[in-house]
C-alpha cells in the first residue's frame, strides 16, 4: 500500500486549465519544477547504462551462443530453462522501459538493439513450450509460460518499430492477456485440467485400456505410456481435479486405487508406495473431564531432529507442584508428569497411539470415536490420558513420519 502511495505523490501537477491565466513566469517554475520531478536521477542513469545494460548484453551474447549449439538437440526439451529465458525478457522489457528517456550512447543503442534480438529468443522459447505439450499436456504453469512469451514477442515488435512515447501500449496488452488468462473457458486452469483429461483418455484409448466409462487395467503397456498416465494423474490430483474426471471408478482414491485401477503403480516399477493413514476425532465429540485436575492440548512430530525435552505446562494440587513435559528420544516420544523433586511419576509412550492405528486402510480420511482416541497410562500415583485430535502417518520401510495433535488430561492421586 506504501509503495503505490508514495509513487502517486511523486507525480508533478502537470499543466490545467487554470494554468492559461497564470503569469509566463510562474508558468516556467511550473515548467522547470515537472522537468526536474520527471527527469531520471543521475546516479539511476549511470546504473542503467553502464551496469545493468552491458550486464544484460553479456547474458544475450550467452544465451545466443547457447540457442545456436544446442537448437537441434536438447533445447526444445529442456524444462530447466524456461525461468531462464523467461528471466531474460522480462529484464529486457524492464531495462528497455528504464532507458527509454535516457539518452546517451549506451541507452540508445540498447533502444535500437535488443528489441530485435528479443524476438527470435522469445519465439524459440515459446515454440519449444508449446512442443512439449503434445508430450506433458497442458499445465497452468506451461500456459503463464506461452502466455507471456506471446506477450514478450508482441512487445519487441512494437519496440522495434514503434516510438518511445508509445510504450504504454504494452501495458493495455498485458491487461487483456491477464483477463484472457482468468476467464473461463480460456483461463489457465480450465484449459489445463481439459488439456490431461484429453492426454488421460488419448493414451488409454490407444492402449485399449478404455472401454466406454470403464478403465481397464493393463500392466504391460509401454513405459512411456505409463509415464504419461502417471504425469497427467498426479496432476490432476494435485489441482483437486480427479472429480472432473468421467471415467475414474467413483470415490477414487489416487494413492490406495491408483494400483488396481490401471495395472501399474505411479511411482514406477519397484518403487515402495508410502503408507498414508489420516485420522481426526469427530467434530461432535464431547470429552469427559470428569475426574481430571487439568488438561491442555500439544503436538508430536516423529522422528525429531534430536533428543529434546520441552515443558508443556505446571499445575499444583495439595501445595505439591507438578511438570507435564514432552520429551523426543530416538524413535518415540513421551508425554511425562514429573513431581517436585523432578523424578518422574509417570509416562506416556506417543508410540502406542500410533501402534493402535497401523492397521488402518491406507490413503483414507477417516474419522474416530472418543472411544477409538483414548489412551490412558498411570498408577497408584496418577494418570495421563491422551486424546487424539488429528492423526497423521506415512509409512516406508527406509523411513516414516508421524505427526499428531492431542488433547492431555491430567488426574493426581
């Protein structure tokens, strides 16, 4: 908000109407005051001309030389470059803008120049994406890409041949680009999701995987082609797309039904699926607190970083006080209530909690009674119950995560 405000008020009072009334001398201190607010900084010409513009011609003489040893081999699927080359013009157009009142050698020549090397770069660059949509489909992200390099293009032209004052014209362009690109049916993110769902279904139908609405599973397709499903799918279930889908099984599952829906598994062969299991208590829970002398609410991230202890809160009863810690060590942690004296009275393993859900179905969201979320641990001197909030695990055989908020409730004895 600042920074809007404060370019505005550095805008001169240009001349008006109640200006024609004015004395020839107040009219040339008006004059002199725009021509000195409108004038570039002295110290913003020489950064211009003599370190940004020769540093931005360097990195064209290496882009250049870069297009033209590798135009024939892997500058069409390179992915990698496409910030580069957008990176490029955009600095381009910014530099151009920036040097378009200066007029020494260097600005002059970057004037005359650089709008014509401009286009060919942008041009390669924006073919080679569009290449690569009859391999990957269309992404929101490949779109941007197209859509501005249609934009950069335009602009060299109209750099190239148009006057200085015009520039603004590039700025009306830009606007109906944006509206382009957020208005259905065009905008980048309808087009996209249409964009896999047609990559999706070409590659089953030329596999005879797609029988009407109905997918049938086939392992021995080519890798390619697996590779294209695979892409197009995590895709669309990464946008939240799978329900626009038609001819996926109803309730879907990309992680558990993946597999079985079309005979290959996403991650490639002999790759470990992770385990997803998701729990959380039901809304409408109510919790007894019956009985207890306190409760709280933390979390648990397994594994930790290191072994750590970190006090979760006091409470006193019957003038003693009392610690309750959470404490991370190897590939457990423990919830504890320590006395005074600051021995341990007891201690509540997180493992157990996620022990007792292991067996859940992979890849669900599943919700869980009171009941199901109650773990209890204590003695003749007090207890701790742990009550599961929300509950997450991934399980590998090299490594897993687990993660979950609790509810603590504490009873003294």
């Amino acid at each position: 908000l600042f920074a809007p405000i404060y370019f505005l008020s550095l805008i001169p009072v240009y001349y008006g109407e109640s200006d024609d009334t004015r004395p020839e001398e107040t009219i040339k201190q008006k004059e002199d005051r725009i021509g000195r607010m409108a004038d570039c900084p002295r110290y913003l010409e020489i950064l211009i001309s003599y370190i940004i513009i020769p540093l931005t011609a360097a990195y064209t003489v290496i882009l250049a030389v870069y297009i033209i040893l590798n135009v024939g081999r892997k500058f069409w699927t390179d992915n990698l470059l496409e910030p580069l080359f957008v990176a490029y013009s955009i600095t381009v157009i910014l530099v151009y803008i920036l040097a378009s009142r200066l007029e020494n050698r260097f600005a002059q020549l970057f004037r005359r120049i650089f709008p014509k090397v401009l286009i060919p770069i942008v041009v390669f660059q924006t073919v080679a994406s569009v290449l690569k949509i009859g391999d990957t489909g269309v992404t929101y992200g490949r779109y941007y890409v197209i859509l501005y390099g249609i934009f950069a293009t335009i602009a060299g032209i109209l750099f190239s041949f148009m006057p200085v004052r015009r520039n603004g014209i590039i700025a009306g362009i830009l606007i109906v680009l944006s509206l382009v690109s957020i208005i259905p049916p065009v905008d980048a993110f309808t087009v996209s999701r249409e964009s896999q769902i047609a990559i999706l279904r070409d590659t089953l139908e030329k596999n005879h995987m797609l029988e009407g609405n109905t997918i049938r599973p086939d392992p021995g397709i080519p890798v390619g082609d697996k590779a294209r499903i695979a892409g197009s799918m995590e895709y669309l279930n990464r946008m939240d797309y799978i329900g626009h889908v038609p001819f996926l099984p109803k309730n879907f599952n990309y992680y558990s039904d993946f597999e079985k829906t079309f005979g290959f598994d996403q991650y490639g062969p002999g790759a470990e699926i992770p385990e997803f299991i998701y729990l959380r208590l039901a809304d409408d829970a109510i919790i007894d607190v019956a009985g207890y002398d306190a409760m709280t609410k933390t979390n648990v991230i397994m594994p930790g970083d290191r072994e750590e202890e970190t006090t979760i809160g006091t409470l006193a009863k019957s003038g003693k006080n009392y610690t309750l810690k959470k404490l991370h060590a190897n590939d457990d942690a423990f919830i504890l209530l320590a006395g005074e004296d600051g021995r341990d009275i007891v201690n509540f393993s997180v493992m157990r909690v996620f022990d007792a859900f292991a067996d859940r179905q992979s890849g669900v969201k599943d919700i869980i009674s009171p009941e199901e979320a109650t773990f209890t641990e204590g003695n003749e001197n007090a207890a701790i119950t742990v009550i599961v909030q929300t509950l997450n695990m991934e399980k590998m055989s090299q490594a897993s995560f687990f993660s979950a908020e609790m509810y603590i409730l504490v009873r003294i004895r």
